[in-house]
C-alpha cells in the first residue's frame, strides 16, 4: 500500500478502499484522481476517476474529482459501512426517520389549513 500506513487505511483520513493514484497506468499518471469504494448491491468496486484535461488547474480537477464522489456517494457509502450496525438499530433509526418525516408532513398540511389553501 503506502509507505508507513497501516495496511487497510488510506493515507487521508483512515477510512478504507481510498486511493489517491491512478492504477490504470501503473500509478505513473501524474493528473489523475480515484477513489475505489464498493456497491453495496453487488459486491463490485466502483471507481470514481478524473483525469486533469489540458489546460485545467489541479484545483478545478479536484472540484471536479469531489463533485464525482458526491454524485457517486461513495464516502457515503464507507461512513455508513465503518462501524457494524444491527438489524434493530437500523429498523430504530428508520422508524424514528419516518416519525420526523410524518411530524414534518403534518406541519406542512396544518399551515396550509391556516392559510385557506
């Protein structure tokens, strides 16, 4: 992996399954950005790549780079996956999701009811 990181974290932040070089060319692309992460459907890795154009500033390329992970979410992904969550606690979470939402629906339909709509 990296000189002087524990095998299995990245040198950014310790979470797993990130890579800051490009493997494709044998990690010897200077301009390149990627980040491995897995679907959670099917087991595959997904590989979010950006590659600097000609004439583009590192800093543009990594605006473009954040905004791939985003749309991919893949940090999204490895934040929900970093620690074991049970069946229970997830079927918690989601029930108290579904309260706020309702609470919040209702919230809504009383205002309107006040306006006259």
């Amino acid at each position: 992996m990296h000189p002087g990181v524990p095998a299995g974290q990245d040198r950014f932040d310790g979470t797993r399954g990130l890579e800051r070089r490009c493997k494709g060319s044998g990690g010897a692309e200077l301009g390149c950005l990627q980040v491995r992460g897995r679907n959670s459907g099917e087991g595959q890795d997904i590989v979010t790549r950006v590659t600097l154009r000609h004439g583009e500033s590192f800093n543009s390329m990594l605006k473009r780079f954040r905004k791939a992970v985003t749309r991919g979410r893949v940090l999204s992904d490895v934040k929900k996956k970093r620690y074991h969550v049970s069946k229970g606690e997830k079927r918690h979470r989601a029930l108290r999701k579904a309260i706020v939402r309702e609470r919040k629906r209702q919230r809504k339909v009383r205002r309107r009811i006040r306006r006259g709509w």
